[in-house]
C-alpha cells in the first residue's frame, strides 16, 4: 500500500528544548495510526505537526521533513490553508460553533467555495449519516449544536471534518471526555472511516489503540521508539521499553 | 511496586504448577500401579483426576477474568494465554493417566504380559518432559522447553518398540492378544503424553520468545 505520510528525521524545539528528536515515520493510506506513549512525551506535538498546527506557537522551530503525498509539507511554497483543508483534525474537548447544527458543517463547504444549496444540503446530511448522526438530529438541523450531548458534538465536529473531504484526520484523544457508549460510536467511525481517509490517532487509552488502530507507534520523552503492527506492539514487542510501558511497569 | 495483575498472574500461575504436579503424580502411580498390580494405587489415579479436572475450570475461570478486568498485555498477555493452553494439556494428560489406571483395574490381579521394562521409561521420560516445560516457564528459558521438544522422538521410538515386541507376542500365540492390547494402548496414552508434553514446551516457547512454532516440521 502506499504511504500517505512519511516522516523524515523529523526535529522539533519550543525555544531550546526538543520535544520530538529524529523521528522517522510512514503512515500507509487507508490506515489507521495510534501515537501512544506518557503525558509530555511528543505524541501531540508530533500529531499537530502534521497539519502545521504548532506554526502558530512563537519560538518553535522544525527541522527534518514531512511529506503528504510526496510533497514536503514544510516547503516554503507549500500553501498551508490547503494543507490544513486536505488534513482534518478533531480535539480532545468537543468544539462545535455556536451555530446551528446545519451551519457546522455547511460553513467549512462554503468557504471552501461551495455555493451551490442543493449540493451542501446533500453533503450536510451524508456527513451525518457517515458520522451516524443524522437519524439523531434530521429533525432539528436548524438547531443549536450547543445543545447536543458531548458525544453528539464530537461526532458533530467529525462530521464537519469529513465534510470537505480531507485525505487525513488527525485526531487527539477524541474520546477521552466521552462515556462509554459515546466512545464506542466514535472507535467505530474510526473503523468505518478508514476506507476513506487515513487517520492519526493520539490516545492515552492503550485499549482504545489496541481497538482502533492497525499500527501503534510508542513515544517516549521526544523519540519514537518502536513503531509496528498494532498486534504485534500488544502481543510481543520488539523494544524492552515499549513493553514495559504497555504492560503498566512505567509511564 | 506489584501491581493487582501482576498478583493475579503470579497467582495463576502457582495453581498450574500445582496442576503439573498433580499430572505428573497421576502418570507416576499410574505405571506404579500397573507395574505392581496395584488396584487400589489405580484406583486413587481415578479419584484423584476429579481434582485436575476442577482446576482445568479454576484456571479457565481465573484466566477469562484476568483477560476482561486486567487486559494484560505482551508477555502478560502471552502467559495468560499459555496457561489456557497448558491446562488443557494437563487435564488431557490426566485423562490419559486414568486411562493407564484403569488398564491395572483390567487386569485384576493378574501379572502383566511381561515385566515392564519400556513403558516406565516412557513414563520417566514424559514426566522430565513436563517437569522440563515448567522449568522453562519460570526461568523463561527457552531451551529448556527445545530440549523437551527433543525428547518426544524417543518416546515414539519406544512406543514403537513397545508395539513391535507386543505384536510378535500376539503373533505367537494368540492368548495373549487381549492382554498385548491393553499394554499397546497404555503405551499408546504415554505416547500421547508426550505429545501434549511437547504442546506445553511450545506454549512456554511462545511466553517467552512470542514465537508460535507448532507446525513447523
């Protein structure tokens, strides 16, 4: 299969300190990738990485290279708001507009340039179909999204991602706030999602990866240290540190 | 620090030793009774097998709740997984044993055939095969359970040697045929001992190396 995104020695410092050190990474198209490691290890940083999301904080500075699609994200004439468009990203607290449920994920298709009713209506409600959402609030489109459960909004905002159809979803603990049932939907998008995009997963519940993902990568204090099948990460893996993490003996 | 799993693991763990034990007991007294006629040794073989059953379901139970409340992981989870292997393996191997008790039981105060000479070799052998595949599980050494792997070539030669001196018995004359065929199939049920010995080697290679190397001839 091929590579959507291929990391290469990949440095990243907030002032002097590095928090990510040579990281080399390849992220297969169609696949589902789980960062999991201790808090403060770089698995964030290296997810926002990805759809240059730390741009925005001063005095950090990237070095190596990471490609979508062959291309070097970080070339000076690589157009970030295009980036940001074909890589979507979910966060850890639910963050729906405050409008209605409708405008969420209409307004992303608008200023992407699609004018046309029809066509947003119909891409509205196919994201909440593919989101399982829509026989939930078909009725009550015109609605705030303030008033759905925490739950509804995050399929809300995965519904809103998928809308403009990116090739990639990043996604940050997307379930950590959620109960248990509402975690359950979001794991089995992620399963039905990846027909279709390639998604990068940070959890900090090792079930959760084992459950979702087909490869696990394991962060610690800025290094990638073992990246493998999902299976083989759970069942034997290679490196002494990966399997003391999972196993609970640290982190 | 020990964490619960790591207690409920160690835990387990004590209780298929102590099923080993009661396996490699049950194949001992087994041959003894059978060795010297022994009904009443056979017929604790019998009783005795209950408990092996009960912590074959012990076991299964105490491993499921580890797998649903603990989701252990790497060799955690690989030991669990063995042990679900091993126990049924030593219940099979004292369903075997009974088997062999019963043969004494059959006999009714009779001699044997012949004096056994093969079959407590078999059994000796089978017995430090077991003993062999433990040893490797707690000192997560894996040659110990290859060494066991070897081992079970020469209990099938002796199972086959066992087989051809009974056929020409039978050959001779054919009075002793029902006798032969109780001896054949106690050394038949060693021999399948031995397999599942062998099953119990692999498993701990699995533990400990994370590789599955049954079917590998």
């Amino acid at each position: 299969m091929d590579d959507k995104i291929v990391v290469e020695d990949l440095s990243f410092y907030y002032g002097d300190t590095p928090a990510l050190v040579d990281i080399n990474l390849k992220v297969q198209t169609n696949s589902v990738m789980a960062l999991i490691g201790p808090s403060g290890c770089g698995k964030s940083t290296f997810l926002r990485c990805i759809n240059r999301m730390n741009d925005i904080i001063p005095f950090t500075r990237v070095e190596g290279k990471i490609n979508v699609d062959d291309e070097d994200i970080y070339d000076q004439k690589f157009d970030v708001t295009n980036l940001r468009r074909r890589v979507g990203m979910v966060f850890q607290k639910s963050n729906p507009f405050p409008k209605s449920i409708f405008e969420n994920i209409a307004y992303g298709l608008r200023i992407n340039g699609i004018k046309d009713k029809y066509s947003i209506e119909r891409t509205v409600e196919e994201s909440l179909k593919k989101t399982a959402l829509w026989n939930e609030v078909k009725d009550r489109l015109n609605d705030s999204a303030m008033g759905l459960s925490g739950g509804q909004q995050q399929r809300l905002c995965i519904a809103r991602t998928i809308a403009i159809q990116p090739d990639i979803i990043l996604m940050d603990e997307p379930a950590s706030a959620l109960d248990p049932i509402s975690t359950q939907k979001i794991e089995e998008l992620i399963h039905n999602l990846k027909t279709q995009f390639t998604i990068v997963i940070v959890t900090h519940n090792m079930q959760q990866a084992a459950r979702v993902s087909d490869y696990t990568a394991f962060f610690y204090m800025g290094k990638l240290i073992e990246v493998n099948k999902t299976d083989t990460i759970f069942t034997n893996p290679e490196k002494e540190m990966t399997e003391n993490y999972i196993t609970g003996k640290f982190g | 620090m020990t964490t619960h799993l790591q207690q409920e693991l160690e835990h387990i763990s004590q209780k298929i030793f102590q099923m080993a034990d009661l396996a490699i007991e049950s194949i001992q007294n087994a041959v003894t009774s059978l060795k010297n006629v022994d009904t009443a040794l056979a017929e604790s073989v019998i009783q005795k097998d209950t408990k092996l059953d009960q912590l074959e379901i012990s076991i299964d139970e105490d491993c499921i709740r580890v797998l649903v409340t603990k989701h252990p992981a790497a060799a955690d989870l690989r030991l669990v997984l063995a042990i679900l292997k091993a126990n049924t393996d030593l219940e099979r191997i004292g369903d075997l044993s009974t088997s062999i008790a019963k043969e004494t039981i059959r006999l009714d105060g009779r001699s044997p055939l012949k004096p056994l000479v093969d079959i407590p070799r078999m059994s000796e052998m089978a017995i430090n095969m077991i003993k062999l595949a433990f040893r490797s599980f707690t000192e997560r050494n894996a040659d110990l359970a290859r060494d066991c792997i070897e081992l079970d070539r020469q209990i099938d030669d002796l199972n086959m040697q066992v087989y051809r001196e009974l056929f020409s018995f039978m050959a001779e004359n054919p009075s002793t045929i029902s006798q032969a065929l109780g001896l054949i199939s106690v050394s038949k049920a060693l021999e399948r001992i031995g397999d599942h010995a062998t099953n119990l080697a692999e498993r701990a290679i699995y533990y400990i190396e994370g590789e599955d190397i049954r079917h590998q001839e």
